[in-house]
C-alpha cells in the first residue's frame, strides 16, 4: 500500500481485530526455556503488554510455538510475576508471546500497570 500526502491509507478489511489493547512499556523480563536437556535463562526487554501477552525484544533466536517461562516486575513494584507464555511470531528479535498461565491477579496488575500509559500499534 502506498501512501499519498494529504490522503488517509484505508484500513485493510482482512486485519483482525486485537482483543486488547496493547501498551508501549519498557522493563526488563527473563525468559526461561527448555534446551535440550537444561533450562537456558534469557535477558529480554518488554516493549509492549496486553492483558494477553507481552511483546518483547531479546537477542535470540526462538522458534514460533516454543512455551516458555516468564519473570518481571513491573516498575516501581517489588511484586514479581512468572506466567508461562506461548511464543506467536517473531520478526527479527522482535517476538510476540501469549499468556497461557494468567492468574486473576496478573491480569488485575496489568490492568492497573498500564492505566495512563500510550497504547501501541
């Protein structure tokens, strides 16, 4: 799609809908995966976070579908979080990963995390 001044580009009609939002953040995450026959910790940086997922920067090479392990806090909080994440896609070191061990808890803390923070997209 090309983009001409003065004109708005038109949305693309096959693009889904995101359940939630997703908002630009930036705090530290390891990430915890099973290597063979051992677990390898891994320095990340999240980017972005939703009530489902996170989307983070880590010079690394994962494998879309790869579960993985995750641990933060979020700024400012001394509370950490270890959900279990599945890895969606990845683009470079860019990689985006689904929760699937969201506790009520979490998801509450996100909820409150991101009240005032820029949405991405």
């Amino acid at each position: 799609m090309s983009a001409k001044a003065g004109i708005a580009p038109t949305p693309d009609p096959n693009r889904r809908v995101r359940r939630h939002l997703r908002y630009t953040c930036n705090f530290p995450v390891t990430v915890t995966l099973f290597a063979g026959d051992s677990y390898r910790r891994l320095d990340a940086h999240c980017k972005n976070l939703s009530e489902a997922g996170m989307g983070i920067l880590l010079a690394q090479e994962l494998v879309a579908g790869e579960v993985v392990s995750l641990k933060f806090s979020f700024p400012e909080s001394s509370q950490e979080w270890e959900p279990r994440a599945v890895l969606r896609h990845g683009r470079g070191y860019h990689y985006g990963l689904e929760f699937i061990s969201l506790t009520t808890e979490l998801s509450r803390a996100i909820r409150r995390f991101v009240q005032g923070l820029d949405t991405s997209e």
